[in-house]
C-alpha cells in the first residue's frame, strides 16, 4: 500500500500572511519595488499544500516540494493579506499534486500547480546528516 494510498481528491488547505518588507525584493535590491516576492509567494502556496496533506500521512512523516510550476500574476504592497490554498487533484504512488492559487483581497496574484512527496523524516534527516558529513570530509 501507497503512503499517499490516504490522500483524497479535493483535500485543502489555506494560509494567510501580511506582506511586510522584509517579504519584498526591494530589502535585497533596494533599486526593485516593495512588493511581495515571488520566493515568497510560492513558499506561502508550499505551506497550504503541505497542510493540505498533513493530516492523512503516517506518523513520522511530512510532505516535500517536489516541483512548483507557478505564474505570478500582480504585485502585491506591504500591509497586504495574501491568502494561499491549495487543493489536491492528483494523487500517485509517490507524489501529490495540487492546484494552488494566492489572492491578496483585491484579485488573484498567483496560481499554478505543485506536486509534494511524502518522506520518511528520520529515514531524510539522516540521509541528509551522512551527506553533510561526506561534505566536510572534502573540505
């Protein structure tokens, strides 16, 4: 049986956040407007898929991005509340993909898809933790 074997069609998530300016391009390119940056956005979208799913994993796991594929589509002020959802509409062996929208209360300003796989967290912490160390071990 699939660890995604839980995961129903339809299952959604949303997630909130005021834009600040620490969000905006602008702090790291003071030449670029301070509007809500795109990393941003998508990390917003990424949280609401990843609750989306959460619930219906087995204990010991969590979900990774896997592959965003997003169009941003207005700019967003700092003091705005972007809203992201995100909603299963495909459910694999391995991986769950998701339609995922953000809204800043005056139109829609993102919306694509993005797909999570579902791990093992012990089973990744350590695999990341031998690599890390294979890493300083060449250094």
């Amino acid at each position: 049986m699939s660890v995604c074997s839980d995961i129903p069609i339809g299952a959604s998530s949303s997630r909130n956040l005021t834009v600040s300016f620490d969000m905006t391009v602008a702090k790291y390119h003071p030449e670029m407007p301070e509007v809500l940056g795109t990393p941003i956005m998508i990390y917003l979208m990424e949280v609401a898929a990843a609750d989306a799913i959460e619930k219906h994993l087995p204990e010991g796991w969590v979900s990774v991005g896997a592959l965003v594929n997003v169009k941003h589509l207005a700019a967003t002020p700092v003091g705005a509340l972007v809203t992201a959802t995100a909603e299963v509409i495909q459910v694999d062996e391995n991986t769950v993909t998701f339609r995922i929208e953000a809204h800043d209360g005056v139109e829609k300003i993102g919306e694509g898809t993005h797909v999570r796989a579902p791990i093992n967290l012990e089973r990744f912490m350590r695999r990341a933790a031998a690599k890390k160390a294979q890493m300083e071990i060449s250094h």
